[in-house]
C-alpha cells in the first residue's frame, strides 16, 4: 500500500465490493428465492459482528485477497450450529492443510499458539 496506484486500486475495488447489495437466497422446489429472514442475510447485508457492518467486513476481506491472495473470515456459531458472526481472519496468520480426508482445514496462528477450523467454518 506504500505505492500510489496500487493503494488507489485496492481502495476503489473493495469500497466497491463493500458498497455493493448483498442478497441471500434458499432453493426450494422450483429453483431459489429471496430468503431475508435466513440468519446469513444479516451477517452478509447488516452487521458482520458487534463491531464491524457487513458492508465494512466485505471490504477488508477484499483488500485482504488483493494484497495477500486470500481473504479469510471465521463463522462463529450458536449451540444449534446456525450462523452467529463473521470475524475477519488475518491472511497472513492462516495456512491451509488438507486434512486426511482431502477437505480443507484453516490453521489460524494467535498469541496462544495456533486454532484449526474446518473448512465450513473458515
């Protein structure tokens, strides 16, 4: 980001990512439909966690993938397994294993050692 040109390109590319409309969709018997009740819509419309808004999320995962090459944010869940915050991953801090069964894995490097996340939730 210390070049001009490149900070200009990924500033206008991932507030444009940022800005753009987010919709959810389900698949039902005849194809999809809108699904704005489902938990992920306000995950990827409204708010991404309690600090940072879906839009802003979208924006740091996209400057993230234009400088490092990938853009990581866990999936934090509820006691059911449904969708509770999005946390944004810092790319340089994440490998990804393949696991003995050939799915991904993201091993994610913290102050307290390292976190491996299956591969739906990274």
């Amino acid at each position: 980001m210390r070049v001009p040109a490149v900070k200009a390109e990924v500033t206008i590319i991932s507030t444009t990512i940022g800005i753009l409309p987010v919709k959810v969709y389900e698949r039902d018997g005849e194809g999809k439909r809108p699904a704005p009740d489902h938990d992920a819509y306000r995950l990827a419309h409204d708010e991404a966690n309690d600090w940072t808004s879906a839009g802003e999320l979208r924006r740091q995962i996209t400057s993230d993938a234009l400088l490092h090459g990938d853009g990581f944010a866990l999936v934090t869940r509820r006691g059911d397994g449904s969708p509770l915050e999005l946390i944004r991953l810092d790319p340089r801090a994440v490998d990804i294993p393949t696991l003995d069964t050939g799915a991904p894995a993201y091993r994610y490097r913290h102050q307290g050692g390292a976190t491996v996340y299956a591969h739906q939730d990274g």
